[in-house]
C-alpha cells in the first residue's frame, strides 16, 4: 500500500508540470520505482482521475492510436 501511495504521489507531482499520457509517465517512474507494471500506472491514473485529482482528454492522432493525456 506504501508503494501504490507513493507512486500517486508522484504521478501527481509529474502531472502537475504538464499534461502528459500515461506511457510518458510510466518510463519516467521507471527510474525510482523499478519493476512497476504499466496495469499498476494506470489504474492509479484511472482512481485520481475519478477521485477528482486529475483530468484527461484524446490527444491529436499521429501515425498510431490517439493518446490519452492527463
């Protein structure tokens, strides 16, 4: 539970310098938190995002899927 705590944390830290999309976050948490699971970034990205601490939209379209930005 302390790990998942402090990992929401510091999504929310990262996403308070800009909106970013969920693979952006994952490779920057990689460095502190080794042997985290994309499932687990974005799970903690969907609960703060329905708990009311972060927003998201569809990115514009590039050569693959539109991204999801929050």
């Amino acid at each position: 539970m302390l790990k998942k705590n402090m990992i929401a944390l510091c999504l929310l830290q990262l996403l308070s310098g800009g909106d970013m999309y969920g693979y952006e976050i994952l490779r920057r948490l990689e460095d502190v938190f080794t042997g985290t699971k994309e499932r687990e970034i974005y799970v903690l990205l969907r609960d703060l995002f329905h708990d009311g601490y972060t927003e998201s939209y569809q990115g514009d379209k590039s050569d693959g899927p539109a991204r999801k930005y929050y």
